[in-house]
C-alpha cells in the first residue's frame, strides 16, 4: 500500500473519530427532522452522517482503486517481462544451435519463438536467412516481407530480400528492392555499392559506372573503405573499353583506355588493351610502345609475353629477341625478363644463346622448375641424345611445361594463362607469373601489382 493511501485511510478514521465526538456532544439539536420532499423527514444527525459517509467512502473508493489498478499493472508487467525474457532465451538456444551448425534444430527454437510472438523481427530475419542458405528462397523470402511488414521503416529486411532474391537469381527483383532502399535513404551509400556490386555481376558496366559515380560523390576519402571504391572504378571502365572494343568501336576504347592509365598508370590491363587496341587500328608501333610503357610503368613480365608473342606472330624472331633485350637493357633487376630472353631463345632453337643466358640465372631463384627443365632440355641435346630429345619434346608437347603458371596475388588461384581478372575472386590486375625468388620481386625490378578488389 502506497504511503498516500495509508495518510488518506488515516485522516479518514480521524474525521470519523472527530464526527462521533460531535454527535455527541450535540444529541438534541442532531436529533431534530429536516423535512424532505413528498412529506418525508430525516434526522439531522443520520443527514450529517451521510454527506460524511459519502464524502469518506469517495476518496477511500478511489485510494483503494488506484491502489488495485497499480497492483493488477505491476502483475501484467512482471508476466510480460518473464515472458520476454522465455522468449529471448529461447532465440538465443536457436541461435547457438544455428552457430553449431544445427541448423534445423535452430530453427526449431526460432519457430517456437514466433509461436509466443509472431511479430518478433531478429527471429523473422534470422529464419530467411537460414532458409537462404538452405537453398529455400521462397521461404525466405516470405519471413523477411513480414519481417520488413513489422518495421517498415527499417532497411534491414529489404537488404535480407535483396540477398534473398540475388541467390535466387533474380536480380530484377534484386534490383527492385535495392530501389525500395534508396527510396527510404537515397543516400545510402552501402545500397548504392550493392546495386553498382549487382550490375556488375551480370556485365551491366555502364550501368555499373553509373552507380559507382554515386558512391563515388557518397564516399569519403579519408575512410580507408571508401578510398578503395576508387578501384572499382577503374575495373568498371577497362571492362567498358574492353566491351568498346569487342563491338568494333576500337578508337573509343583507346580514348577510353588512355584517360584510365591517365588517372592510374599501374592499371596493368589496361596498357595490354591499349596495345591490342591499337594494333587493331593498325598502328602496330605505337602498340609495341604502350606494352613497352607498360613493362617501364609496372614491371610486370606479362608484356613480355606480349612482345614475344606480337613479333613471332608476325614471323619477326630477330624483332622479338630485340624487344626483350630492349626490356632487359631498361630493367633495374633483370632476372625475370632475362629468363624470358633466355626462353625465347630455346623457343627459336638458338642454344647456344639460351644457356649462355639461362645459366646466368642459376642461384637467383629457389623455385624455377622451367628454368631448370630448360637447362636440362640443352644439355641433352647438346651431347646428341637424339632419343632422349625425341621424347623430350613428347613431354613438351603434351604438357606444355614451356609455359608458365600464374597465380592470383588476391585469392592464390592458379591458371595457365594469364588474365586481366581474376575467374575466382573477380578481382582485375592481380595475375602474375609464379616464379618465386630467393629476393622479393621488388628487387628483381617488378613492382608489386595493386588489387583492383570487385
């Protein structure tokens, strides 16, 4: 009982004690009738005990009300607040079980949460998102609209729906609710990346520059994150010179192709798409000069490829010999583009050259195994093996193990070929021969690629 009802029910006896003391003191005058109306009469003591009666019984009735609503009150609070805290256990049991990797049994726990609250919103979202990863879009889906129907203002179910509808494959509606989002927040520079991450994913490059542009103005420069957007941007635009020039329009791919290495000369696809651009414009030197910039620029060896390639293409080996000397002449360490001179002379039979050159090499690189085949493959021949040479070539021919392997700098995938971006992790400019050295390639004269991340 509250303090103020306790003074009002005291001060109420008080009054009572008071009145009796009255009524007696002053019995004759009490006892004297009061007329009423249609001829009746009452005592004046039973009219005084009345309004007093009344007048005592309002406050204690409404005391005693208040008293009993705040009790009732506290009893729905406290049932409420177990009842939250059963309901939150049990979600946390789910999520534990999901963590565990118990999946169904998680989701158990989670269901039984909705069953004592439907409108409960982490359980809704963290059921789609099991269901997604079960492969069950539909069903996902569903949990992650009622989830969005509980708290319409709130963007996370719609980025929920925007995962949901991408695994399904569905980008429209992908696309659609990504709209929704930046409806409620147009400068929300997280659905602008998602949207720029979703047209890229299926090659929609101008319209994913169009939303790279808006993150760009979003963006700050001085959040690590959001200076590295500025690499998305540069891939978005060398896949657009790249697409320019698979359509014929080879002259915009080079005007294009020249104002990315303008803002980032260690673009390193983009100097091999200039090259290639220009040669298919016929300008045949000037695409050698831009491989030849790009091995000055970036170090990287893939231009010698390149070169090499360009020049016995054309059946010019003596051309190609000089491009690769040319590259060893400008490198400051030259183990990298010696080798591939050294290579390219076993290529054109010249063996005397080759081992002259590749045995220059021999302690510079702890794991070689082409240098070292090649080695072999000249020794042999240069004491006549003939057979041995025969089934050399054999292994030559079936294995290829002239060529080289390459490697993603980003995710350590392996290829064959070299790429201008990585088929695993999707990142550009990260694919470099693996030619491991006993000194970092830094010293060798090959400057690091950067990683232009998806």
């Amino acid at each position: 009982m509250k303090v103020r009802t306790l003074l009002v029910l005291i001060a109420a006896l008080a009054a009572l004690l008071a009145f009796v003391s009255f009524y007696q003191t002053n019995n004759t005058i009490l006892a004297q009738q009061i007329l009423l109306w249609g001829g009746g009469t009452i005592s004046v003591g039973l009219t005084l005990i009345a309004f007093f009666g009344v007048g005592l019984a309002i406050p204690m009735f409404v005391g005693l009300s208040r008293e009993l609503l705040s009790t009732i009150e506290r009893w729905r609070h406290g049932k409420a607040a177990r009842k939250a805290e059963e309901i939150e256990e049990e979600y946390s049991r789910g999520l534990v079980a999901i963590l565990e990797g118990r999946e169904d049994e998680g989701l158990g726990h989670l269901r039984k949460v909705l069953e004592w609250d439907s409108r409960h919103f982490n359980t809704l979202i963290k059921i789609g998102e099991v269901l997604r990863a079960q492969g069950k879009y539909a069903e996902a889906i569903e949990y992650h609209r009622k989830a969005h129907n509980v708290k319409r203002d709130n963007t996370r179910p719609l980025y929920a729906l925007v995962e949901d509808h991408e695994a399904k494959g569905d980008m429209d509606r992908a696309r659609t609710v990504l709209g929704q989002i930046i409806g409620i927040n147009k400068n929300s520079i997280a659905a602008w990346r998602k949207l720029r991450s979703l047209h890229m994913k299926e090659n929609n490059w101008d319209q994913a520059l169009e939303a790279h542009e808006r993150v760009s103005k979003l963006s700050d420069p001085k959040n690590p994150r959001d200076a590295a957007d500025k690499r998305f941007g540069l891939g978005i635009r060398y896949e657009i010179a790249s697409r320019l020039l698979g359509e014929g329009k080879t002259k915009e791919a080079v005007s294009g192709l020249r104002r990315l290495l303008k803002d980032d000369e260690q673009f390193i696809p983009a100097h091999g798409k200039l090259g290639e651009s220009l040669r298919e414009l016929g300008q045949e030197s000037e695409a050698v000069q831009a491989w030849y910039r790009g091995f000055e620029r970036t170090g990287s060896p893939i231009f010698l490829t390149m070169l090499e390639e360009h020049y016995l293409g054309r059946e010019q080996p003596l051309a190609a010999i000089e491009a690769l000397k040319r590259c060893v002449g400008q490198a400051v360490k030259d183990t990298v583009p010696r080798f591939y001179l050294g290579k390219l002379y076993f290529r054109l039979e010249m063996l005397d050259d080759a081992l002259s050159v590749l045995s220059s090499l021999e302690g510079r690189a702890t794991y070689a195994p082409t240098l070292h085949y090649l080695l072999g493959r000249i020794h042999e021949r240069r004491n006549n093996h003939r057979e041995a040479t025969s089934e050399y070539r054999k292994v030559i021919k079936e294995m290829d193990l002239v060529q080289l392997e390459y490697k993603c700098l980003g995710c350590a995938a392996s290829t064959m070929e070299w790429s201008h971006r990585c088929t695993e992790c999707g990142e550009w400019n990260v694919i470099e021969v693996n030619f491991r050295e006993e000194i970092p390639l830094e010293d060798l004269g090959i400057a690091p690629a950067p990683i232009y991340t998806r």
